[in-house]
C-alpha cells in the first residue's frame, strides 16, 4: 500500500475520503451517485469522496445477509 494513501472518515457529515496523493483538488466529477472523484491541476485523480458511507455499507451488508440466509 502506497504510503501517501489516507482515508479519513468525518462521522458528523457521513463522509469517507480516500487520499490517495498530496495536492489541490482543482477539479472533480460525480462518477456516480454519492461518489466524487477529486483531480489536481494535471488532471491526475488525487482523492475520492464517498458520502453517506454508513449506509452505503449497511445496505450492502443487509443484502449479503439476505443471500446468505436467502431470506
């Protein structure tokens, strides 16, 4: 694992960022729902913002559950 990578979670606003390299996001883009891509000035992806994370995650375990007792 690259040691520039950090993950950050801020629990207040349900938002998990992955840093994946030093910079200033300059751009970015939604590449879907909930999930922004952040890019520095070269165009290089820097970082990923996933909102509402806590759901994200408690929805797809919920589902796993459901298959695995198929419920």
């Amino acid at each position: 694992m690259d040691k520039n990578i950090k993950v950050l979670f801020d629990e207040e606003n349900d938002i998990l960022y992955v840093s994946l390299k030093p910079g200033v996001a300059i751009d970015s883009e939604e590449i879907a729902e909930d999930i922004r891509v952040e890019y520095d000035d070269k165009g290089q992806v820097i970082g990923i913002e996933i909102f509402n994370i806590t759901k994200m995650l408690a929805s797809a375990v919920g589902k796993k559950i459901k298959e695995t007792l198929k419920i």
